[in-house]
C-alpha cells in the first residue's frame, strides 16, 4: 500500500507532504484544482515519460518520493527486488524520482539508482491506475485474457508459458542462424575445397622458400663454384711445409729458436689439412645437375605463384590459409551436428510448450463461464438488470499467454451480445470496468488501485451502488477513488481533500485530509455548486450518515 507522497516543484505543487490510510481514499476537489496534477506526479514517479516541463515556476528540478508497504506474502515484488540488490531487510519501499532541468530524470528504489525499465517493472506491481479512459482497454485482448487468467488462478501456468515460450523462440533463432551458416558453408564448399587442396598438395613447410632460394643459387653456379674448389685444392699443398718444419728442426739442434718456428710450422700444416678436407667434401657435395636446378625452380615457381594467388608474402601466411580453409571445412560438419542436435531441442520445446498451452486452454475453458457469471453479477448490480456478459475463448496465434485469445461479449439490453468495444456506452463500460477491477482486488497481494473518475457517465443510484462497490473493495486492499460524485465520495474511510490557491500571480496546488464539518462541505459542494444550500448540507450528512450504518 501506498503510505505516504512527497512532492517538490513538480508543475503547480510547490511542497506536498501526505500520509494515507489503508482502505478507501476519496480524493476530491473543484475541477482545475491540480487533481490531475497530482495524478500526473504518481505516475511520474512510477515511471512514465519526464521532461522538463514538470518543474514547477523558478525550481532548478523537480523530486516525487514515495514510501510503500509491501507484505511478506508479495513474493513476486521481493524477488524483483532482490533480483536488482534493492532488497534493504525493511518491509517499507522508497522510490524516488528527480527530473533535472535538462528534461533527464533518475530513479531509486531504497536509495540505490535504478534503469527506468526497473523501475516500471516494480512500480507495475505497487500501484494500478485506472484513468478515466482506460475503460479503452476492455477492447485490448491481451487484458481481457489477463482478466480470464486471473480468475482462474492461470499465474504459474503463465509464468511457466512465458518462460516455455521464450526459450522455444531463442531456439528457434539459433536454429536459424546455425541453418543459415551451414548454407553459407555449403554453397561455398566446392570454392573452399578447392583452395584448400591446392594449399594442402603443396605440402608447405615454414622457411621453405628461402632455403630454396639458397639452393637454387647454387645449383645455378655449381660448375663454376666446383672449378674454384678444385683449383683450392691444387693449391693446398702442405708437403713442402712438411719439409720446412724438418729443416728447422735440424737448425735448431744448433740454433732453439728454430724450434719454435717449426712448431708454428706444423700448427700451420695441421689447419691447411683441415681446410683442405672441407673444401674437398664440399666440392663433392656440390652437385652440377640440371634436372635439380629445373625441379626447384619449378617448386620456387609453385609457391611464388600460391603466394600471389592468395595474397600472401609468406610462406607462413599460405600455411595459416590452408588451416583456416580447413576448420571452415571441419565447421560445417560440426554445424551439421549442431543443426540436429538444436532442431531435436526445439520439438522438445514445442511439446513442451503445446502441454502447457493445452494446461492452460484447460483451465481457461473451464473458468470462463464461471467468471462470466460473477461479472454478470456485479453488472446487475450496477443497476443493468438486463445485461448479458459472456466470454467467447478463441484460437489465437502462439505467444507469452499460449494459444488462446478471449472476447468479452456484451448486452446492457438483452440482446444478442458482441465485442464490448462495439455496443457499449461511457457509463456501461465505466460499470463494466470497475465490475472486472472489483473482481481483481479480491486476488491476494493486488497493488494499490488508483480510481480517477471511474464514475464518469453515471449518477444518481448506479453512482451510490458504484461507491459501495468501491468500498467493498477498499475493505480487501486500498483503494484511491478521485471523483467528482458525492454519492462516492461519502463512501470513503478517508478524505482527501485538492484545493488551488494563488500566492501573488502564482497558483499553488494542495490536498488536505477532511473530516468532521470540513467534509460535510465538501459533498454539499459537491451536491449543491459552489453555492451550499442548508439541503446539500443536509443531504451531506445523510449521506455520510449512510456510510457510518
């Protein structure tokens, strides 16, 4: 329930601080007042679109906070807030909501800054309001079926339905995406399996081209460069120094320091000989054959050729190519299997879903007459004696609530019924309106209902039997009722009154709670005008009087 409002600067209400009760609230006032001022700020702060245009004359922003009772037992609401961390360990509820110059609003729920979507998520479960043209709604066959689904205690069945269907949809686009890129895959396959086995019958190898280079190079010189061994090797002939290091040994029996030059001598010899084993292995490895040379040219030509064909300028880059072309090749037949294992989850999901639609279809057919009748009921009441009400249930496309639509069929004279949007006039979907809200609120953990005007095209009889019917429902939940009936007004446990004042040039709205003589006034203004008669107070008292029985 909604326990207290505060209001700053929001277009003409300067300062508001009210408190309210639990039951029936009646909010009054002249037309003009600010009724729908105040209207405007709690749906405000509840989440509807904010500019700039709602701060009041000279403030710099403007701030709506509201503190709210939410039971133990509204487990839905709980799990909203805790879902977002806005649980506090308190019972009451604070949201907030400030609207800056700029036009930007913020939002907070137990002080903590929320998105807009969260907060119409949870305000959604707090308060319902029921303009004086939301009886447009009765042709909205979402809120029909909602209607349906409430009386028969349809709520897990829904949210279970929703949740079936949401996850058949994700399944059903994955199964599309999957499906649409293994035909990417498949029709490029032939175009992907031939560059590929180009890449993979060339057997590549990393540093290949450089090392064919080097070959190349020489193989293209090898008789020259076996000329120039073989020339070396004529050369190196050690013998003589062979002969040179035994002649220094015979002078240096005589002179020593010749010893150590035929040292040096033979270290000499010994590094020739090395020398000249290697040139001598290397000029027999070098091979003078012309089928070679042609055989890695060729292959030198292969890969320069891949490496244009493929944009690349490494080898490297030709291998990572072949592996890519091959994964893309591996993909489709993982996508394959993805296909079928997806496609067996969506018909499990479509049984699934088709069990709870027909669960529901079930329920839902068993309930209409039932709640057809209790409509009825409360219409007959209303001083519609004749009305005929009836609730048609149709196949309807899949979606969130399942496979069924509903029609509200209705007759105040008697006649054949039809689609309500059809037949009926302001004041019979005004009694039809509140008869389907009368039967909401006796539903466990409803919001706090808002009621602006639903009287309109109603009075006399009809209008006090709307106010007890009204006040039958504040008795279950609250219930706000704004009216400019006095026959409901005197209906209410509390009585809030709207007044327009002007400070200088400025008007200035405020609410007030009446009682006592204070509120005997205001239903003999509302009875009489702006002139109160001794009979519109009588008739005040009497009314009030009525309401005391």
């Amino acid at each position: 329930m909604l326990k207290s409002l505060q209001i700053k600067n929001y277009v003409l209400i300067d300062s508001l601080d009210v408190d309210f009760p639990e039951g029936l609230v009646i909010i009054t006032g002249q037309t003009g007042a600010g009724k729908s001022i105040l209207l405007g700020a709690l749906s405000l702060l509840l989440g509807s679109k904010a500019d700039a245009s709602v701060i009041g004359s000279g403030a710099d922003n403007c701030v709506v906070e509201a503190v709210f009772e939410v039971p133990e037992s509204d487990t839905i609401t709980w799990k909203l807030l805790r879902d977002n961390d806005l649980d506090d360990g308190s019972e009451e509820l604070t949201i907030r909501r400030v609207v800056s110059s700029s036009g930007r609003s913020r939002s907070f729920v137990n002080d903590s800054p929320v998105s807009l979507q969260v907060l119409q998520g949870i305000s959604s479960r707090l308060v319902d309001i029921h303009s004086q043209h939301q009886t447009l709604m009765l042709s909205d066959k979402s809120f029909q079926l909602l209607m349906l689904d409430h009386f028969a205690g349809n709520e897990s069945s829904l949210s279970s339905c929703s949740s079936s269907f949401a996850h058949l949809r994700a399944l059903e686009r994955e199964l599309s995406e999957v499906s649409r890129e293994l035909s990417r895959i498949e029709e490029e396959r032939d175009y992907i399996q031939s560059r590929w086995k180009r890449l993979d019958d060339a057997n590549l190898k990393s540093g290949e081209i450089e090392a064919l280079e080097e070959e190349q190079s020489v193989l293209a010189n090898s008789e020259s460069i076996k000329e120039s061994f073989s020339e070396v090797e004529g050369l190196l002939d050690t013998s003589s120094l062979k002969e040179t290091r035994k002649l220094l040994e015979k002078a240096g029996k005589y002179v020593p320091e010749a010893l150590s030059l035929a040292d040096r001598v033979e270290s000499a010899r010994i590094e020739l000989n090395d020398i000249l084993e290697e040139v001598s292995l290397i000029n027999s490895r070098t091979e003078v054959s012309q089928d070679r040379l042609e055989a890695v040219e060729a292959r030198m030509s292969l890969i320069f050729d891949l490496l244009k064909r493929y944009s690349a300028s490494t080898v490297e880059e030709l291998i990572a190519q072949r592996d890519s072309l091959s994964g893309s090749l591996s993909d489709s037949e993982e996508l394959r299997s993805k296909v079928e294992t997806i496609t067996a989850e969506v018909q499990k999901g479509k049984s699934r879903f088709a069990d709870i639609c027909a669960r529901l279809h079930a329920s839902r057919a068993a309930s209409k007459d039932r709640f057809a009748d209790s409509i009825l009921d409360s219409l007959k009441s209303l001083e519609l004696e004749r009305a005929v009400f009836e609730v048609e249930l149709v196949d309807a496309p899949a979606g969130p609530s399942g496979t069924d639509a509903v029609h509200f069929l209705f007759s105040a004279s008697g006649s054949r019924p039809v689609e309500v949007a059809k037949c009926a006039s302001g004041g019979e979907l005004s009694r039809l309106m509140l008869s389907l809200k009368a039967m909401m609120a006796r539903f466990e953990n409803m919001p706090t209902l808002i009621f602006d005007e639903i009287d309109s095209g109603v009075s006399g009889s009809v209008a006090d039997k709307m106010g007890q019917m009204i006040c039958s429902m504040g008795k279950d939940m609250q219930v706000f009722a704004i009216t400019h009936l006095p026959q409901v007004a005197a209906k209410g446990t509390a009585h809030y009154l709207v007044e327009k004042s002007f400070e200088g040039n400025e008007a200035v709205t405020t609410i007030r709670p009446v009682s006592g003589e204070d509120r005997i006034m205001e239903i003999a203004r509302m009875l009489s005008g702006s002139r109160v008669t001794e009979a519109a107070v009588g008739n005040a008292k009497a009314l009030l009087s009525d309401q005391a029985d």
